[in-house]
C-alpha cells in the first residue's frame, strides 16, 4: 500500500490487518474538528470492511476515560486524533488484556509504544503542520480498502451511527456496510483536508508535507478543489459587509470590526453588491467583481500601514468541497470545520458525525443552530477577553475565564483573541476556565511566526502542567493542560520560563 503517505505504508497496513481480525471494534475519539473528522474516516473505512464498531467520543483521554474502556466488552479499541499521549495507560491495560490498541494520532507520544500505533512523528512527519488526526486515520482508512475487497460509497457509511450518541456507555450506535468497488476510500479525502484545516495547518500557501498528498487524491475523486482565493473566513456564507468586519486575522484599519467603515468601503466601490435588498457573498461575485473588491481591499490596506507581508495574507490556497451546495458551510473547508466545532464542543458530536456522514436533514439543522449559539459564544468570550484585557508576563500573557467562557472553547477564543487591543499577536497567551471543583482547563496559542522563532506549545504545556501536579501535550502552535485549582499562576510561571529558554 503506496497510498498518500507512503513513510505510513507498512505500519498502517498492520493496522488495518489487526481491525480486520476484529470481531468488533469501539471507535474513540477527540471532540474537535480534526476528532470528529478522524472518527467519520474511520466509521466509514470500518462500515465498508464490514467490521462491526460502536463510535463514542471523548473531551480528555485521562485515565478515568481510559479505565471506562477498559470495562467494555470490546477486546478491540481504536482511538483516533488521541492515544500517543496516554500511551503509557494505553499500554498498561494492554498488558492486563484488557484490550488491543489500535492508534491513529498526530499527537507527540509519550514514552511508551505498542505494536498497532499509526503516527507520522514516528516516522519523521511533523504531525502539527504536516498530517492531522484526521489525515493519519485517513492512511488507515486507504489501508483497510486494499487489505479487503468491500468499498461502498458514503450513502452507507451514515448506518454506521445513531444521532443521540456520546461517550462510552452512552454510545452512538454499530454497523456493516456493504457494496461495489471503486474508490478505494479516496473519497474521505475530504474529511481529511477538513479536520487539518480544522486543526490550523492549513497557512497561506496552503496544506503541506504529507497533506499534499492526501489533497491530490482528493482531488483527483472529485471530492475536493483546491484554488487561489481571497483567504478570509465566510467567503460562502457570510453577507460581504460582515465578511469584511469579521475578519480577523488580517486587520485593516477603518474595516475590521467597524460595520459603518465596511458599507462604507463596499458602497464607494460602485459594484452591485445588493439583490433584492439583501448584500451578496462572496461566493456570489463574478469574477471581475471579485478582482476589483481584492484590489481595493489591498490598496486600503497599503494606505492604512497594514504590513506588506500581511498583506499577501489576503489571498491564499483554499479548499472547498465540490459535492456541497455552493453557498453552505459544508461547501468550504474552513466553515465545515468550525461548523464540527460547534457540535461536539457542546456535547453533540453525534451530530457532527451525522453531518460527516452524509446527513443532510435533522443532524445538519441541529448542527447549524449549535453553530449560531457558538458563534454568539465566541463573539461574547472575545469581547469578554479584550475589555478585561490579560496579564503580561516577561514571554507570555495569559489570562483566568473562570465560568465566564466554556472550557471547551477558551482555546478558541484565545487564539481568535490575538492581535486584538491590548493583546500582543508576539507573544503566545495562555488561557483558563473552570472545567470543574477541582481541575482548571487551561490552552496555550501562538502564530506561525513564534513558531518559526523557535515556540513549542506541546512541550510548554506538557511540562509546566507536570510541575504542578497536571498533564497537558498538543501541538507547537496550539497546545492544552488540565491543572489542580490553585495551581493556574505557579503554571504560569513555569510556562513563562520555558518559553523564555525556547525563544531565547
């Protein structure tokens, strides 16, 4: 097995061999986008083997989750987007029989291995930037079609669940698929890209390493399109004025954040940007109405002593996906992944999954209304951040939600919350909220640019959660910790030093 990723081949055949000899397998996974894509990758690459699964999820992969497993019936587990890090526990129950591991991760594993473990930093892949959660259990996924005969399209994948799922013991549902041959399961290719544009390796330039591979057989299915284009978030969906003000990542003066500056802009721009009363999107421009918005959004920028190199942040690679209506969330990558977001971040990911898996009735609706009330989420718990404002330390700045924004969004807005007044974009800001009596959740973000300089969230979070009696890991630009309440400035200032002797 060639496939996209060829340094994978060999073990992720293994895998898909050792779910082959399964009588049945619980699939477990992440709660994020790059999860409950990996979980739809694997629900439908197991529907299509014929092997029957039970699909759970879980928020934090801690012993206690661990230990539920263990208590199953299943002698067969795999996790996706989680496992490498909890290695050591995996490993343990492994060796009581308690069950097989089978692990599809990205995540940096800990000191411990066990025979069926798929991960590209195994093999000298940068699983941060280079290959998602999702994207690893996509090797599999391609595995599992040439280790077996059975390929069906996605129509089947969706018996694979129930819609009123959850975690172990509360689960969403089993299932067999069955079919005729053809694409080799190429065609999840396109939850793949989804979960690592959901997971932020998507840059300007585009997905990289071994991603690339993964976007050219999507692409070649027809299941994705990869384009220049105008890189700001809503390009389907939001109405050009709010396109323009909720753009945050690239900041332009008198634009961002400023309704009136925005009618103003598009109103002195003398295009027909209104049908029937209504502002158009993005998507529905022609071609030359799209090139003179750009050009004059650029020569705004210029004007307002915007960077040139944050300027050529305005345009970009995107990836959308042909097969969705024009216009809906589902249509681009980026908007699907933040609509995944807004399902299993409030305890719905069998919503999300439903939506992975080709529900486009009840599951999407229900999806869509999570994602209104997340939105409203994130513009309260940003505005919230940049009143209050953070603390500065020497190299980081940070700041404590309590109960004011939900823990499984804090990173969200964290990272959404940079570049804002009064919060330095050079510098990464590390963030908390209640997550119970006795634990307080806590995520670190940076930008590429830090991370060039030399920035290591995982190792950050990983560490300074370890001196203070908690445990964390995640990625270079974005990492996570659960630490004992009490503990959250000790933390700080453990984090504080290691990003000081990081960035030098």
């Amino acid at each position: 097995m060639n496939g996209p990723v060829p340094a994978l081949a060999e073990r992720a055949g293994a895998c898909a061999e050792r779910l082959r000899g399964a009588d049945s397998v619980l699939l477990l996974s992440h709660i994020d986008a790059d999860g409950l894509t990996s979980a739809a990758v694997a629900a439908s690459a197991l529907s299509r083997a014929e092997i029957p699964f039970e699909a759970a999820f879980e928020k934090q992969l801690d012993d206690e989750a661990i230990a539920r497993v263990a208590a199953t019936d299943y002698s067969t587990v795999l996790f996706t987007d989680f496992g490498s890090g909890q290695l050591e526990t995996i490993s343990e129950h492994e060796e009581r029989g308690d069950f097989t591991p089978v692990i599809a991760d990205h995540h940096q594993p800990a000191d411990a291995d066990t025979e069926y473990h798929l991960n590209p930093l195994l093999f000298d892949i940068d699983g941060a930037s280079e290959l998602s959660g999702a994207g690893t259990t996509y090797v599999l996924a391609r595995a599992l079609a040439e280790t077996g005969t059975s390929d069906t399209g996605n129509e089947h994948a969706s018996n694979a669940v129930s819609a009123d799922g959850g975690s172990v013991g509360e689960t969403t549902g089993t299932g067999r698929g069955s079919g005729e041959a053809g694409t080799a399961n190429r065609d999840l290719a396109g939850l793949a890209v989804v979960g690592a544009v959901g997971d932020m390796q998507a840059g300007v330039e585009g997905l990289t390493g071994a991603n690339e591979g993964i976007v050219a057989e999507g692409t070649e299915a027809g299941v994705l399109a990869e384009t220049t284009d105008l890189a700001l978030y809503g390009r389907q969906t939001r109405p050009l004025p709010k396109l323009l003000e909720y753009a945050s990542d690239i900041r332009i003066p008198g634009i961002s954040g400023s309704q009136r500056g925005c009618y103003e802009f598009l109103s002195d721009l003398g295009l027909d940007l209104e049908d029937g009363g209504e502002w158009r999107r993005w998507v529905d421009l022609e071609s030359d109405e799209r090139q003179v918005l750009a050009s004059a959004l650029v020569k705004r920028a210029i004007s307002r002593g915007v960077p040139a190199s944050r300027i050529d942040e305005l345009v970009g690679t995107t990836y959308t996906l042909p097969g969705e209506p024009a216009g809906t969330e589902l249509r681009d990558a980026s908007e699907f992944s933040t609509l995944l977001n807004a399902t299993a971040r409030y305890e719905r990911a069998d919503v999300g999954l439903a939506v992975c898996l080709g529900d486009r009735a009840g599951a999407l609706d229900r999806a869509r209304r999570l994602l209104s009330n997340h939105r409203r989420n994130l513009s309260e718990g940003i505005e919230w951040v940049t009143s209050t404002g953070v603390t500065e330390e020497e190299y980081v700045q940070w700041f404590h939600a309590g109960s004011e924004i939900r823990d499984t969004i804090v990173g969200i807005v964290a990272g959404m919350a940079l570049g804002n007044e009064g919060i330095d974009r050079d510098r990464p800001i590390i963030a908390f909220a209640d997550e119970s009596e006795a634990e307080t959740k806590t995520s670190a973000r940076g930008t590429p640019a830090l991370v060039r300089r030399g920035l290591d969230l995982s190792a950050v979070m990983a560490d300074a959660a370890s001196a203070v009696g908690g445990g964390g890991g995640g990625h270079d630009i974005a990492a996570g910790a659960t630490v004992p309440r009490g503990k959250e400035e000790a933390f700080v200032a453990h984090a504080d030093a290691i990003v000081a002797k990081q960035l030098g």
